[in-house]
C-alpha cells in the first residue's frame, strides 16, 4: 500500500503554478492563511499528515476533491507480518 501527493499536479492542472499563487487562493477563496514556508512544503514534500482544516482549504481553492490531491495504492501487502507458523496469533 502506498500514498503519494498530488498537490503540485492538481495546482497545475488548475494552472496554478507557484507557491504564492497557491497562498493567495487558500487566503481568498478558503480563508486559510499559511506561511510560505508551509505552502512550499505542502508543495515539494509528501506531508506524513494533513489536517483536516487545510485539506478541506486545498480542495477549496482547487476546485477539486481529496481524490484529486491524493493517488492511493490499496494493493495487499503481500507478506503482512513475517510470521513463523508457530507464532501465536492474538486469536489464540
């Protein structure tokens, strides 16, 4: 399973294009005011976690839903926990 983040692709398939853009949007259209160093990072890294608040502000701004911001790969774990066959399960 994996998730990766498509603020940058959903920005720019909104023609927005840098960070300050994407500020004045949160401010203008969602009235969220983050700092430009938060915006970069929502930018350039993938977040570990996301509040709510700005989540709801990006799709705001984007005109879009999580699903637009978010690419989830829900394929099984193959080997979930390496357990030996003599290990107890918590059923047991």
């Amino acid at each position: 399973m994996d998730i990766r983040w498509r603020l940058r692709r959903a920005a720019a398939d909104r023609e927005v294009w840098t960070g300050a853009q994407l500020r004045r949007l949160l401010a203008e259209k969602a009235g969220l005011e983050l700092s430009s160093a938060s915006i970069s990072a929502l930018m350039t890294k993938q977040p570990t976690q996301v509040k709510l608040e700005t989540l709801l502000a990006l799709c705001t701004a984007l005109q879009c839903t999580p699903n637009d911001l978010f690419e989830v790969d829900t394929t099984p774990v193959a080997d979930p926990g390496n357990r030996t066959e003599n290990e107890p399960t918590a059923d047991q």
